[in-house]
C-alpha cells in the first residue's frame, strides 16, 4: 500500500484494526447469511466411509517421516497437519 493512501485513508478515520482483523465485506448481509448456512450444510457431509482410510494413510506417512528422522542427522522435524 502507498503512503499517500494510507494517508488519505487515516484521515478519513479508517480502522485498520478492524480491517485487518475482520476484513471488507463483499456480500450483502443476506448473502453472507445464505453462504454461512450453506457452508455450515456442507459441513454436516458424512466423511467417515472414506475418513478411516485416510488416517491411516497418513499415519504410515507420518510414522515413515518420523523413521527417516530418528535414521537421519537433522536436528529438528516438522509434521504437517494433518
């Protein structure tokens, strides 16, 4: 951002706290509604036929970083979230 923005935009009382923090709003506030319900809605998607697969994949994963680790001479590991 230029200095002469941010400037003009402190002049004009802009809270940065709350923009950083909170961000612009794109949507109207029934759009933002319709797409938090949405999103909560897809939330509720049943993942646990496939989820069990996925642990463990992760798992061997995770368990072969961690082998080659402990065989290796790096001082530190880093996981990924999982």
């Amino acid at each position: 951002m230029q200095t002469e923005a941010m400037y003009f935009l402190m002049q004009h009382d802009m809270d940065f706290n709350k923009w950083i923090k909170q961000g612009i709003p794109y949507l109207n506030k029934t759009e933002l509604s319709e797409l938090e319900k949405t999103l909560y809605d897809e939330r509720e998607i049943d993942f646990t036929s496939f989820s069990k697969e996925w642990e463990e994949e992760k798992f061997i994963e995770h368990k072969t970083v961690i082998e080659e680790w402990i065989a290796g001479e790096e001082p530190t590991l880093v996981l990924e979230k999982m």
